[in-house]
C-alpha cells in the first residue's frame, strides 16, 4: 500500500525538464538574479537621466523612458516570479528524487525479501522433491514387494483349488463323522448326566463329613487345650523333681565330701600308726551314721522311681553314686575295725617289752 501510494504521487507531480530547465536549476536562479540586477542598473540609470535632463527633454523622450522602466520593472517582476516558481519546481522534484529513493529502496529490500523467499521455497521445494524420491522408492519396494506376494498368493490359490476337490471329499468324510459324533455325544451327555447327579449326591455326603470334620475338629481344639494345660502341670512336676534332684546331688556331694575327709583323716592315722580308741570308737558312729542316711537315700530314691516322683535316669544314676559312697564306707570300717584289733596288740607287746 505505501509503495502504491508512493507511485501514484510520483506520477501525478511530473514535471517537463525541457521546458523550465529543471536539469540546471542553480544556473537559471543565477541569470534570473543578474537579469534583475540589470535591471535595476537600468532603472536607476534611467532615474538619473530623468533627474539631470528632465528639464531639457522634450515630452517624449519622457514617456520613452517611462514606459522603458516599466517594461525593464514588468520584466523584473516577471523574471522574479518565474524564479521562485523554478526554485519551489526545484525543491519540489528535490522531494520527489527523495521519495524516489526511498521507494527504489523499498523496491530492493522488497526484492531481496522476494528472493530469500524464493530460495526458501526452491530449497523447501528441493526437500519435498526429495522426500518425494525417498516415498517414489520406498512405494516402489513396497510394489516389487506387493507384487511377490501377489504372485505367491496366484500359485497359492492355484494349489488350494487343486486341493478343493480333496477337501470336498474331507468335508463329505467330516459330516460323516460329525453324525456319528452326535450320535456319542448324546450317549455322553447322559452319562455325563447321571455321573453330576452321583456327584451331587457325593457332594451332600461330603459336605456332612466336613461339618462332622469340623465337629470333630473342635472337639480336639478343646483337647489340644487341656493337653496344654496337662503338659504345663506336668512340667511343673518335673521342675519340681528336678529341684528335688538337686537338692539329693548336693547331699551326696556333702556326703562325698564327708567320706573324703574321714578317708584322709584315717589314712594319715594310719601313717603315723596312733589311732586312739576313743577316736575309732567315733570313727565307727560316724561311719554307721553316715551308712544309715545312705541308706535312707537310697530307699528314697527307689520310693521316688516306683512313684515317678524322680526321673528314672537321675534316680539311677544317683543310685550308683550312692552304692559307691556306700562301698567306700564299708572299706573304711574294714579298715578301723582291722586298726581296732591291731592296736591292743601293739600295746601289749610295747608293755611287755
């Protein structure tokens, strides 16, 4: 739009060069001026003449010169006019080549726009053109290969028709055969009849079983309970045993103890040979004393597993302990008794010597 209006400006404000010289518009404001300038040396020439001869001259001569001046004056007038007309046509065409510039400026940056979008489009173009070959050979591939199959499904459907004949034959074979199937299916499907109703039948019986299976489960959730409650009175025994057991370990170990020291105190009797009687004598009630809580141990004991009062592997084994503890003191009264009857001998012989 601004272009067109541009143009259309340039087109109505021609101006004719040949005709007021638009092409030196400097030289013709320059001879207009000395025109003017000769002019006025002639008008004032021709009032000095005036002055100094206008009584001399005749009446004429007078309106000579005073249409001369106002010719030269007319003359003037008009060259000034026509100046300043040529000067405002000079400044106009100086708007004009401007507002022609600008345009052929547009005019270009238009072109170069035109062009960059033009090789734009050629380079869009050549992207389609070759897209366009990449989809050409691509759609030619998927015809070669179209037609492959094409021609694989022609020899296909010539080896099928050849084997309808052969599948006329099956079918007649197949309906053949699906009559008989009908046949046995009916026969199955009251077979099949007969065994749901047996098994419905065994499903009432078996969901009897699982309410007498739960019953029955119930019953023993309640023994499982007092089992439980059995086992725990009867671990509680045990301990009770046990403690029991612990309390017969530390008296045979008292008496081990007890037996050891009358063992060392014996032997070291023995060494030194003086065992008073009064000391044997002590000696001996001791060691009945000691085979007296022995033997209250050991019947104990054997009350304790005829009863299941003790662990008959603890009993036992205590028992064994206690037979030896109760050996051992036999042996330290063979001994005091051999000491015993040694000793009065010793004293005999040391009174007679």
């Amino acid at each position: 739009m601004k272009l067109s209006s541009s143009l259309r400006l340039a087109s109505a404000q021609q101006l004719n060069p040949c005709h007021y010289r638009i092409n030196k518009p400097y030289l013709v404001l320059i001879t207009s001026v000395i025109t003017t300038i000769l002019g006025l040396a002639v008008i004032a020439a021709s009032i000095a003449l005036l002055v100094l001869f206008g009584a001399q001259a005749s009446a004429v001569f007078n309106g000579l010169m005073v249409g001369v001046i106002l010719g030269i004056a007319l003359l003037l007038l008009i060259g000034g006019i026509r100046s300043a007309l040529i000067l405002n046509l000079t400044c106009v065409r100086k708007k004009e080549i401007s507002g022609f510039s600008k345009t052929l400026k547009e005019f270009q940056d238009l072109l170069q726009d035109r062009q960059k979008h033009i090789s734009e489009q050629e380079n869009f173009i050549a992207s389609l053109q070759n897209q366009l070959d990449e989809e050409s050979n691509k759609y030619n591939k998927l015809l070669t290969t179209k037609q492959e199959e094409l021609t694989s499904l022609t020899r296909r459907y010539i080896a099928t028709t050849s084997e309808s004949s052969n599948l006329e034959e099956t079918v007649n074979n197949l309906r053949s055969e699906l009559m008989e199937l009908r046949s046995s299916s009916s026969e199955l499907i009251d077979k099949l009849r007969t065994n749901v109703e047996l098994l419905h039948a065994e499903s009432i019986i078996a969901r009897q079983a699982m309410e007498a299976e739960q019953v029955i489960a119930s019953n023993l959730s309640h023994l499982s309970e007092s089992l439980k409650f059995k086992l725990q009175e009867k671990e509680q025994e045990i301990a009770d045993k046990e403690q029991e057991v612990q309390v017969l370990i530390h008296k045979v170990s008292e008496l081990q103890q007890e037996i050891s020291d009358l063992q060392f105190f014996i032997t070291d009797n023995i060494d030194k040979q003086a065992l008073p009687s009064d000391v044997s004598e002590g000696l001996e009630a001791k060691l009945t004393t000691l085979k007296g809580k022995i033997e209250c141990l050991l019947s104990f004991i054997s009350d304790g597993i005829t009863n299941n009062d003790i662990a008959i592997s603890a009993g036992h084994h205590l028992m064994l302990k206690i037979k030896e503890l109760r050996d051992d003191i036999s042996n330290i009264q063979d001994s005091v008794t051999v000491l015993m009857t040694v000793q009065p001998e010793k004293d005999s012989q040391n009174k007679e010597e």
